[in-house]
C-alpha cells in the first residue's frame, strides 16, 4: 500500500515537472520568435553602446545554456566541456558590464553641497564678551 503511494505521489511530481519544463520551452520559444523577427542592426540601432553588450551577452549566454543543456541531454558532462570556459567568460564580462551600468547609477558628491551641510552640521560653541 505505502509502496503504491509513494509510486504515484512521484509520478504526479515528475508530471509537475515535466509540464513546468514544457511552459518553460514554450516561453523560450516565444522569446526567440520575438528576438529572430527584428534584425539584430535594427535592434542595435535604438541601443546606446552599453546596452547593445548587455544584448550581445545575455544573447551568448543564452546560446550556451541551451548548448550547455544539448550536451546534458546527449549524455556528455557538460562540466567537463569547453563550453563551461565559456560561459564563465561571459560571466565576467557580464559582471564588467554590471560594474560599469553601477558606477553610473552612483550618486555624485556634490562638494560644495557637502561641505556646507558638514558646516551646518558641526557645534559651534558661543563665544562670551571677555572684557579686560
């Protein structure tokens, strides 16, 4: 009895994750028929530089996630593959970009702005009248 449970319980799980795989294709699929219906010029065009290299990497890194899981499928560790240098140097060049988009995000100092609120800021004691 518990051995049929536990039998079924796991086919509605593979089940589950097999249809989430599947929504997942079709949501990639999607994207791409979306993505191939505009040229990559065109799409370029609108894009200032740094933007047309977050769209170059994430398109690269997409291209070998999907390879990575082909090579899975296939039976091949993908571990021991050229493709995982890959991916980790994209990886980096992503986080450049990142650190880059960061700075910009960065508020300036603005000097005079801070040396008077640091003036404004800072306790200044009464002087009394001495007289001599």
């Amino acid at each position: 009895m518990a051995g049929e449970e536990m039998n079924e319980d796991c086919l509605v799980e593979i089940h589950e994750s097999l249809s989430d795989l599947e929504s997942s294709l079709d949501a990639v699929d999607d994207m791409l028929k979306t993505m191939m219906s505009v040229s990559r010029n065109e799409l370029l065009q609108k894009l200032d530089p740094l933007e047309q290299a977050k769209v170059d990497l994430v398109f690269a890194y997409k291209l070998n996630s999907m390879f990575w899981v082909y090579l899975a499928t296939q039976g091949v560790n993908p571990k021991e593959h050229l493709v995982k240098q890959e991916l980790e140097r994209i990886r980096v060049y992503m986080n450049r970009v990142k650190e880059i988009t960061d700075k910009k995000k960065a508020a300036k100092l603005d000097r005079g702005a801070a040396s008077r609120f640091v003036k404004n800021v800072l306790w200044e004691p009464k002087q009394k009248n001495k007289r001599c």
